[in-house]
C-alpha cells in the first residue's frame, strides 16, 4: 500500500497557518451547528489495518497502529464530503463571521487512544478542521451521537448505523472504495434517494392501501437535507442562489408520472426543496450520479449503492425499510459487516 509519508513539517503544532489562534476557527456550541459525526474508517482508508485486526488480533493491531503513528492515514470514503463541508463553513464564516450556523465535525471512533494519536496526526497532515474526537473504547456511540445533537452520522460499520437509524438519527454505512472520486473542489453536492431515505417507507404503505398521497411521513434522511436546506437559506440571503456552495438533488428510480407529484409536493408540504430532481424511470442511477458527482448518494438500496459505487460514485447505505427485508443483490458484505465486530 502506498502509504503517503508524515511531512514534518506539518506535524502537530509546527503547523502556524492552522494552529496560530487567528486563523484557527472556533467550534460552535453543537446546538447551533449542522453536526457531522463520521468514524475514522469513514474518513480515513485503514483497510490494511482491519486486516491485521481482524486476522492477528488486537494486540498485533495496536502495536501495528502505534508503530506506525507518524504515517498518516490515506483518505476514506467520506474525506471529500468532510473536505467540501470545510469549503462551504469558509464561506459562511465570511458572509456571516458571528453565526454558528456552521457544518461541526466529530471524530466518533471505537478505537483505542493509541490509535487517537495516528488519527490527530492524519488529521492534521490532511489539514482537517476537526476540533472534536469522541474515543467511545469499543461502547455504543448513541449516547455521544445525541449529546452532540448530530445531524448526520457516517461510519463503515452497518450495525452502529443500523441502531443510530433506530434512535431517530440520520446516518448512512460508507464502504472503502479504495480510489479517490473526482468531485467538485468548491461546492457540496449531495444526492438522495427518495422512498425509504428522504421519505418513509411508510409513505409508500400507506399509498397502496388508502391512496392518499397528502400525508407522507419523513424517512431517515429528512431531518439532513433539511439542515442543508437551512444553510443554503443563508447564501440565498446574501443574493448567492446561484453561487451557491450547496447543491442537493433528489435521485429515484421511480417515473416522474407515477410518483413525481407525490415526491415534490410532499417536498413542498415540509417545506423543503432539492435543486435537482432526478426521475429516472427504472434507469440505473450510476450513470447519472457520474454526471452530477456527488460527494455522497445515500440509497436505501444495496443494488443502487453497488452501482453508484461502481462507476465512481461515494455512495452510503441507509438501512432502513422494506428494501432491508429483500435480500441485495450481492448483499455479501453487508452480511459480513453485521456479523463481524468492528472497529472504526
Ligand atoms: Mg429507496
């Protein structure tokens, strides 16, 4: 593996352009923040380390990690999204220096405190923002999610997600890809599915047995488009609609005259709205999201996350819903990840 070697002069606080406390930005109270919460096998690639984890033991693990401290982690399959969430607070800070209506970002990790020290290293030699570090010891992260008001959770372990889902919580499973997806460097492009991730299975229930269509409960991803919604509000305040650095689309396989008015009046209904709405009528979704490249897709399906995944796409699992129950198509890894014990 080609790790990317520890510049040293980057290392820690020898680093003056972000540890000087005038060009350092204050976190915001978690309160007033669009909280990201992201494990360190989202953000970084540490595939090699799982293995030695997973083959060797923890022991092994540790002193792999430990020896290895100074080497930062290669990005994960959520870096570019935490990168262009940096991008869109630069601007906010400088249309609105006072508000903390800004995107915060915890580092959620299981792992050891050993192993916090190659993360801080990594983070710093990426020249992350990252202010906060939550090192749960192998506990459930639910308690800390809450207690940071986290609007958005990603992590490469499904059975955390699954329980954050559980507990009301937007969140999403990443999976190593193993490349680096080419994306926009100044704005933060978010795609979405619609039933079972912006909208509740429910939704779909409830149409079939009574054919309502002007009641249609939230699904799990709701509550973050919203979030993105409220910052947007803020360029488009400033006269910036069109500069926005947000831009969210909704992506769904359904056709745009079956379900396309119940979509986006439902969107309206809570008043919300996607930049780009995306019907595809049974057209798969990898060709179109290689064309709008997203920093992140989230699909409550297996088959369309496989498949944005395959042509280049970062697309995270939302597991929740009837699509749960079917099994994937090639659902192998999802298995696997539910049954093994995780570190993240
Ligand atoms: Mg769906």
């Amino acid at each position: 593996m080609n790790v990317p070697q520890m510049n040293e002069r980057h290392s820690f606080c020898d680093r003056k352009e972000t540890c000087s406390p005038s060009r350092k930005p204050k976190p915001p109270k978690p309160q007033n923040a669009i909280t990201i919460a992201v494990s360190s096998r989202a953000l970084f690639s540490m595939d090699q380390e799982q293995e030695i984890y997973e083959q060797q033991g923890m022991e092994d693990y540790l002193s792999y990690q430990i020896k290895h401290e100074t080497q930062p982690f290669a990005p994960g399959p959520a870096f570019p999204f935490i990168k262009a969430v940096e991008v869109v607070n630069a601007r906010l800070r400088e249309l609105y220096p006072d508000s903390e209506e800004l995107f915060d970002v915890v580092l959620m990790t299981s792992n050891h405190a050993h192993v916090g020290l190659r993360l801080i290293n990594s983070i710093n030699h990426h020249q992350l923002l990252i202010e906060r570090f939550c090192m749960t010891g192998g506990n459930s992260p639910i308690g800390y999610l809450k207690a940071y008001h986290t609007n958005l959770y990603l992590s490469a372990d499904s059975g955390k997600v699954r329980e954050a889902i559980e507990e009301g919580i937007a969140a999403a499973t990443v999976f190593s890809t193993g490349r680096v997806p080419e994306v926009p460097e100044t704005q933060l492009r978010v795609a979405f599915d619609g039933d079972a991730v912006l909208f509740s299975d429910e939704s779909e229930r409830i149409y079939k047995a009574h054919g309502l269509d002007n009641f249609v409960p939230g699904g799990p991803l709701k509550c973050f488009l919203e979030a993105l919604g409220k910052l947007q509000q803020k360029f488009y305040a400033k006269g910036q609609r069109l500069d926005c650095p947000i831009r969210t689309y909704l992506v769904t396989a359904r056709s745009a005259a079956s379900s396309g008015t119940r979509a986006l009046k439902t969107l309206r209904s809570w008043g919300l709205e996607t930049d780009e709405a995306l019907f595809l009528a049974g057209a798969p979704k990898g060709p179109m999201l290689e064309k709008i490249r997203p920093h992140i897709f989230f699909d409550d399906q297996m088959f369309h996350v496989e498949g944005a995944a395959e042509l280049g796409t970062v697309a995270a699992h939302v597991p929740y819903g009837i699509a749960q129950k079917i099994p994937a198509k090639t659902g192998k890894d999802t298995t696997k990840e539910m049954q093994a014990k995780q570190l993240e």
